[in-house]
C-alpha cells in the first residue's frame, strides 16, 4: 500500500505524522505547490486555538487539541510558541443569555469557561469600556455589553512551527518523503479506485490512497478529478498594529468585540482580523488596508480609547475553504476507494488538526475511527440534509 497526501499544511502533517504513530510501514509522499511546509494558509493564520463552540463534534476536538498543544513539547520534543492567553468574547444582552443557558452543558464536555459581568472585563482588556451611548449605538450599530464570556484553556501557537515538528518526527519513524514545489494537477481513478497522482509536467506517481489535505485548493484539484466537493475558497485578511505602550495590552486574552473584530498581542504588536461580510468566493488575497481603517478600527476605538493610533505595519490576505455548513468534509468519499478528504475547515483547521489527522489515520491505517467518531462529517450530510449547524464562526 502506498499513500500520497496532498498539501503539507498542517493538516497534511497531522495526518502523516499519526500515520506513522501507528506504526504504519508504508512509504507515505507528501506533495504541496509550495516551497516549505505550512508556507500557505497555514502560517498565514492567526494562530489562536479554542473549544468555544456551539456543536458536540468541535468541541470534542478542539478540548482535546488544546491539551495536546499545551504538552506538545513534552510529546513532540519540540517548541511551537505555545501560551495559554484565553479567549474573551464579548457579549450583548441576548448572546450573554444565550450563553448562560448552556454555559453548564459546556463544562459537562471539559470546557473551561466562565462568564464575565461587563464592570469586570476591562480586568481582561485594559481600557475597554461596556457602555456605548445611544448615538454612537445608532451610528454602528453596536450595543452596551451585557458582559463577556471568557475561555480559560484557549491558547495560541505558531501554526508553522507545528507542521514542521509534525512532519520532522514523521520523518524520524521512516518512510517519509516531502515533494515541495510539486503540484498535483489532479488524482487518478480508475474504475472507482485512486491508483495514482498526476503532478502539473504530466508526471503520474502510482498510489492506493490519496489523502486530499489542500484546503481552499481541494475543489479545484478534486473537480479536475472528476470528483465535486462543495468547498469555495473565501478570502481572510490579518493586519499587525501599532500596539501603544499606554493601552498595557501586554498580557491580554484573544479579544472579540463588536461585529467580529479580534485581536491579540503578537511579538509586542497587535493582530487584528474580521471576516468581510460580503466578501465574495474567490483565490484573491489581494489585502485592503482600507477595510482595516474603516470597518475593524472604528469599533476598536469606540470600546478602547486610544487604539486610534494602531496604525497598519503589516497585513496580508489568506484563503479560509468553507463548506455549506462552515464544517470540514472528513471521511472516505462515498464509490471512490482509497479517496480520503480531510479539507473545508472553514477557518478552524488549526485548532481541529491533533485529533482530526489522528482519526483519520485512524479510518487509515484501521478501517475505522477509535478516539473519536468523525463520520458526521463525511461527505454524504451535504446530499442527506444532516447538516452540522455551527454558530459560532469567527
């Protein structure tokens, strides 16, 4: 049996590497466009992990990444800037009372959290003010916070340093090769079973299973083949800050405020993101410095006095892969043998990337899911109607 995993992301390396966790011999080659492991999406993320999710599946996968992220050096042997900064989200008056109602049911799953009345969070964010006045309310269409909802064990980590730790001690159990700069224009299927891979030159590469890890990519490859996943590329864009020394934003959690607007210190700067309500699919990652100045900053000023002097040092664009339902597509793909999806992440692949590559190195190498059962996200929920539905997606 050998096995080509498509894309050396991070997910890609979760898989390799619990592949040969589990003692598989099989040579296993990794293919990836680019020139280093984790260089795309992956080290253009923000790099924050949690377990604040409003579904079982995410919950269950991302409590546990959080534990295997906070012993990863123990385990791996290898850094990958972890810190336990913890993530605050602030709430209105509904969404508190939302989260107040199944605040317990979260702690039955392990998840550390506690809710925030508004006088105390500015114990968490220096400066940030709850209250907003009526004009100001009409003007952005934003409310008083009713208080914030905060994630104890939620970290961040250097999603690249990851892959590469990953993908070094896959390559220390043998029978690991990376192929970087080597595009798969498309895989092989012959008779309703992967038997290779075709790289960009028309170079084809025998194979018995393809693991298909390409993130926003995978539709593009996947239609080449033959095959339709419902999976669009949706630009992100990421901007480092001036981080004024006055704001003693030094040790802060991961801050969500108003209409989705996030940030965190990284190297002594602030990382600030929001998703584009209207941004249309599409591989640009052209980054519009503009939308930073007037649809992320303006509501930072408001909760925060003195961030209108976060000017843009840097910023750049990324590519999420969203399904329908904001889920991965993870699982065998239904008449094809040896066609194994791990993709459309939607934005929460770094954090889903322990468990998830280890399940289905798992369905693998085993024929089945062990830690945990992934089958709720195959493929066929889209075409079933079993939709997962996800509500909390930054």
């Amino acid at each position: 049996m050998s096995i080509s995993v498509i894309g050396a992301g991070i997910i890609g390396a979760s898989v390799t590497y619990h592949l040969k966790k589990l003692g598989l011999k099989e040579k296993i080659d990794i293919y990836d466009r680019l020139d280093a492991p984790g260089e795309g999406s992956t080290s253009l993320s923000a790099g924050g992990a949690r377990n604040l999710w409003s579904t079982p599946l995410n919950i269950a996968l991302t409590t546990e990444a959080l534990k295997r992220f906070a012993e990863f050096k123990k385990e791996i042997g290898r850094g990958i800037g972890y810190e336990k900064i913890g993530y605050l989200f602030c709430l209105y008056d509904k969404e508190y009372k939302e989260i107040e109602k199944f605040l317990p049911e979260w702690k039955k799953k392990g998840v550390n959290a506690e809710l925030i009345p508004a006088e105390s969070i500015s114990d968490f964010i220096p400066g940030l003010t709850p209250e907003v006045d009526d004009e100001m309310m009409e003007l952005m269409e934003i409310k008083s916070l009713k208080g914030a909802l905060f994630g104890k064990d939620c970290c961040a980590i250097n999603p690249t340093s990851c892959t590469t730790a990953w993908f070094d001690c896959a390559k220390e159990m043998g029978g690991v090769e990376i192929h970087l700069g080597r595009e798969i224009e498309k895989i092989i299927i012959e008779k309703g079973k992967v038997t290779g891979v075709e790289k960009t030159d028309g170079e084809r590469v025998a194979c018995d299973i393809c693991v298909v890890a390409s993130g926003a990519w995978s539709g593009v490859l996947l239609k080449k083949s033959g095959v339709d996943i419902p999976i669009v590329p949706i630009k992100r864009m990421l901007f480092t800050v001036y981080l004024p020394k006055e704001l003693g934003f030094k040790h802060i959690p991961m801050a969500i405020i108003d209409k989705g607007v996030y940030f965190r210190v990284e190297a002594g700067n602030l990382l600030v993101g929001r998703a584009k309500e209207d941004q249309k699919p599409g591989f640009d990652t052209t980054v519009e410095n503009k939308y930073y100045e007037d649809e992320m900053n303006p509501y930072m000023q408001v909760r925060i006095p003195g961030t209108e002097y976060c000017r843009i040092l840097s910023s750049w664009g990324g590519l999420y892969s969203v399904t329908p339902d904001n889920n991965a597509i993870i699982g065998e793909y239904p008449g094809v043998d040896g066609l194994y999806l791990i993709t459309g992440f939607s934005g929460h692949g770094i954090m889903e990337s322990p468990l998830a590559g280890q399940a289905l190195a798992e369905l693998i190498a085993e024929g089945e899911y062990k830690t945990i059962d992934l089958s709720p996200f195959s493929i066929k929920r889209f075409e079933e109607g079993n939709l997962i539905k996800e509500t909390i997606v930054i």
